[in-house]
C-alpha cells in the first residue's frame, strides 16, 4: 500500500443539479476490504434522476459520492480478504445483499430487507466495503474494456427482468430505447425472439435495429402511441410488453396494448407517490399478468459478467462518447437531452 497517492479526487452530489470534484484522502482497506482503483464508469439513467433530484431515497443522501456503474484494478486489499489480489482487474455491483434474511433465503436477493448501495464510481478510487467483496465483486478478463465491463450491473438487471419475461414464440414491444430498453431488445433477440423497439428517437431505434429487433416503431404520445403499437403489432395486442422508461403515461400505454393474457413487465421506476390508470375490467376479464421488476441479484450479476466477457454482445454501441471526471454533469446533461445513451468516464 505504500505505492498509493494520499490523496484523489471524487465528484461529490450536493442536491439538485450541484455537484463538486474534490479532492480527499485515498482510503486505506481495513480487514477484508478492497480498494478499487477505478478504470472506468458509465453514466446511467439512475445517476442523472439522482443528480437532478438531489438525492435518492434509497441509495444515498448528499453531500455523498455518487456514480455506481463501475470496474477498476485492485489497488489493495485489507487483511482477510480470500481471491483476490493487487492488480487484479474486476468488476464491482452496486448492492450487496444480507444473504441471511426470508427474501435472500427465497433467492430474491434485490428485495432483502437490508440491501445496501455502493456509491462513488465517479472517484479515482472506491473502497470495497466487506459485503461487497464476498458478494458483488468478479474477475473480468483484462481485454474486456472497462468502460464495456462496467455496463454488467445494468445487463444484470436486465438478465433479472427477463425471469419474468414468459417463454414464447410470440412477439415481444418494448417500450423505451434508452440503456435498458436497448438490452431488453439485445438479449431477447439472442433468445430467439422477435423483438419490436417503440421509441421517439430515429437514433435510438436504429440502435435497437443493430442489436437485433425485427423492426421499430416511431412513438409520439397517448392515445397516438396505442394506435401506432396496434398497427406494428396485432389489433388483438401483443402478448408481452416490456416498459422501460419509467414514465406513467408509457406504463399505462403498455396495460392497454398487451393481449387477452399477456405480461406486461414494468421495469422503468416511477418517482414515490406515483399513480397510473388501468382499465379494471381488461386486466381483470382479460387476465393480464403486470409484474414489477427491480434492480438485480447476484446471480444475475455473475450471469451478466460472463455474458460481456465471453464475447461482445454490442452493447458498446450504447456508450457514446467518453470524459473525464471534470464533465460528467456535461455527460449527464446530455443524457438527458437525448444527445447520447451513455458515456465512459475515465479518471
């Protein structure tokens, strides 16, 4: 540990739309932690609501670092810690469940009642606590790039959204062409099915062309969107639906295109207090299944891991440009103008 600098810089979040680069202390690992020097990060949906609402309720308050989708070099490790050592290139989740209580227990690890957060991939380096060595760190190659490496924890939530995607011939709508949407679109299609991206952007949808949908739809606005999605797809609906925007109108558009005994799978997360209309008598007589998704699991981490590093899926398609640490706030504000999908941040 003597080779460490004393000190790095780390952008912090101080509420709305306000953050600062600092420079503190480079922690030093203290038993059975790792810290990480950081390769790169990728900016992400959650960031920029987080950075334009100040805060998340429940990831982190500020003053705080921020930034979670990350992979880096072991720059040290702290008495105790079991596989892994300096130099070797990894790639960090950003949750580490208990592993003990009824939700971990049923495999459903992203609903453990105490899940804590990992913050502070836009830093030099970022300390491992011990919950997250044991649990949500992996070995990646040392050719897979980092900034495509980082990209595992949203592909893990996206590997977990598709356990409640029902198997099928049948075509899949996804709703939304951002990061997520995108990898709905790229794993699905790998699994055989035809896949149709719903998204205003002309950019976007021929992004989703390039990882596989059989074909797009231009979106404006309800009740356009149903009438749009209607004709692309069947007048009777569509048998599974995948929202990913997290907009309410978008989930009450996906409610009112899926079929007579469809799923439709809500993965884009709505702010607290938000409500959505449904029609009672067609989810009811209709027998919908609606299903919520959120966040991912260990296994889907790992799954994700060895999906990226046994060989490219595309997926670097969706990081658009790079920056160092001094733009990220740029990078954000153009996410969320729609500029870019996603950028690297290298520091």
């Amino acid at each position: 540990m003597s080779g460490l600098p004393t000190t790095q810089r780390v952008l912090y979040l101080l509420g709305p739309e306000r953050v600062e680069l600092r420079s503190v202390a480079v922690p030093r690992p203290g038993p059975e932690e790792v810290l990480l020097r950081v390769e790169a990060a990728t900016t992400c949906g959650t960031d920029f609501k987080v950075w334009r609402r100040g805060g998340h309720p429940r990831m982190l308050t500020p003053p705080c670092p921020f930034g979670h989708e990350v992979a880096g070099v072991v720059a040290a490790v702290g008495a105790g810690v079991v596989g892994f050592a300096e130099g070797d290139p990894v790639v960090v989740a950003n949750s580490a469940p208990c592993g003990e209580c009824p939700a971990c227990r049923a495999g459903r690890e992203n609903l453990c009642r105490d899940l804590r957060y990992l913050n502070g991939a836009y830093g030099e380096y970022l300390l491992l606590p011990p919950r997250f060595v044991a649990r949500s760190t992996r070995h990646r190659p040392a050719s897979l790039d980092p900034a495509v490496a980082a990209l595992a924890e949203p592909l893990a939530c996206v590997r977990h959204g598709l356990s409640a995607c029902p198997d099928g011939p049948e075509p899949v709508l996804v709703l939304g062409g951002g990061p997520i949407g995108q990898m709905f679109v790229g794993e699905l299609a790998r699994d055989g099915r035809r896949v149709v991206l719903a998204d205003p952007s002309e950019r976007r949808r021929d992004v989703a062309r390039a990882l596989g949908a059989a074909s797009v739809v231009e979106v404006a606005g309800i009740p356009d969107d149903v009438r749009r999605l209607a004709d692309a797809t069947s007048p009777e609906g569509v048998a599974l639906v995948v929202e990913a925007t997290g907009v309410p109108a978008a989930w009450e558009t996906a409610m009112a295109v899926v079929a007579p005994g469809g799923t439709v799978v809500l993965f884009g997360g709505c702010p607290p207090g938000t409500t959505v209309r449904c029609d009672a008598a067609r989810v009811h007589y209709g027998e919908l299944t609606v299903k919520g998704v959120y966040h991912h699991r260990p296994a889907t981490f790992a799954e994700a891991v060895e999906r990226l590093a046994d060989g490219d899926p595309g997926y670097g398609l969706l990081i658009e440009e790079e920056r160092p640490l001094e733009q990220v706030e740029l990078a954000l504000r153009r996410m969320a103008a729609r500029e870019i999908l996603k950028a690297a941040i290298r520091p």
